[in-house]
C-alpha cells in the first residue's frame, strides 16, 4: 500500500538495488563530494503535514541515500531549484523536512539551492536550441551527480523522468526560457551537460 513503507523499508530496498548494480562504490569513490538531486517542484506535495505522494522525491529515498553514502562520500549536498515556488527553496528543504536529515550528519551534509547558486556558462555538444547553458556551480564541481526523480504526468512533456528532473538544476531565467525555445530539446541540452552516474 503506498505511503506505508517505514524507512527501513525504503533503505533495504535501494540497498537491494545498488546490490543488483554492483554496490554504491560502482559509483562513489571514498571521499568525494556527491550531490542528490532530488525532485521538490513545489510545495503542494505535503499538505497539513500529511504527503500526498507523486510530487516530490520522498523523504524517506532522500534519507536512505544519506545514509547510505555517510560512510563513503566526503560531502553530500542535497541541491534542487524549485520550479513553481522558485524564490522559495530553502523554505521548501524546511516544508518536507530535508533540513532534518542535514541535521543528521551537520559536517557533511549540506543544502544547496540550485536557483541562487553561482552559474558556469557550458556549451552544449551538438546543442540546439540554445547553444550554452548556464549550469549551477554546485553541479559542475561535482563528482557524482545522483538522480532522484518522481515519475509523474506533466503537461507540457507528458511524463516527468528522470531527464526532466534536471529542469529544477537550471536557473529561473532559462527554466522559463526552456518553455519558449523547445521543452524537449531543452532537457535534452541540459542533460548532455549534467549526466548523473546514478538514477
């Protein structure tokens, strides 16, 4: 039944899959610096204190993976930009609870709100559209980049994946200017820029 899976529960389960993959040192070396990018489009995903499900990346994945890399990874920084309450991110770590899970670990966990974050102008390989992107420092000088996206309908690109996760990786200008020069094409040219070693 969803929404009944006690955070035991989710962390076995991912530690399950990482096991299918080989483990999560197939993908973290120790001591580096790993960003979990994690879908937190607004805030309509927690209602009166109670998830709704289907908005946001759970809280509980979000945890799990913490706990998973606090052993291995020197800093995890928890990163998003959110999309439809874009001045609003760190209120929105607080509304769903992430800043608890800073808490857990304060000297190597850290959260970073992708819309204010100092940008790096990249070109995009075989770009169309829009040649360059501005990318979040934080993502740039990342070692690894973990996806952790919700699959959901979206109305303008139909289904929400792991790809058009990385809408909330770009600034508020180009989130809105994606719309206008091809949402498609867009995601892709992000992607091409930030490629994640997980999802």
């Amino acid at each position: 039944v969803a929404g009944t899976q006690t955070e035991g529960d989710v962390k076995k389960v991912i530690e399950n899959l990482l096991e299918k993959l080989g483990g999560i040192d197939q993908f973290v070396q120790r001591g580096q610096t790993v960003v979990l990018k994690p879908n937190m489009v607004s805030d309509h995903g927690l209602r009166d204190g109670v998830a709704t499900g289907g908005v946001v990346t759970d809280i509980k994945v979000l945890k799990a993976m913490v706990e998973i890399l606090h052993p291995l990874a020197k800093k995890i920084i928890i990163a998003d930009g959110s999309s439809i309450n874009r001045s609003a991110t760190m209120m929105m770590f607080r509304h769903y609870g992430i800043d608890k899970i800073q808490d857990l670990y304060p000297e190597q966990v850290s959260l970073v709100d992708l819309n204010t974050d100092d940008l790096v102008e990249k070109t995009v390989p075989d770009g169309r559209r829009l040649e360059t992107r501005s990318i979040p420092r934080t993502l740039v000088d990342a070692d690894v980049i973990i996806n952790l996206p919700v699959l959901k309908l979206h109305f303008a690109a139909g289904v929400s994946l792991s790809i058009k996760n990385f809408q909330g990786a770009i600034p508020p200008l180009e989130k809105y200017k994606s719309h206008f020069y091809g949402l498609w094409q867009c995601l892709i040219n992000t992607y091409k820029i930030i490629m994640p070693q997980l999802i």
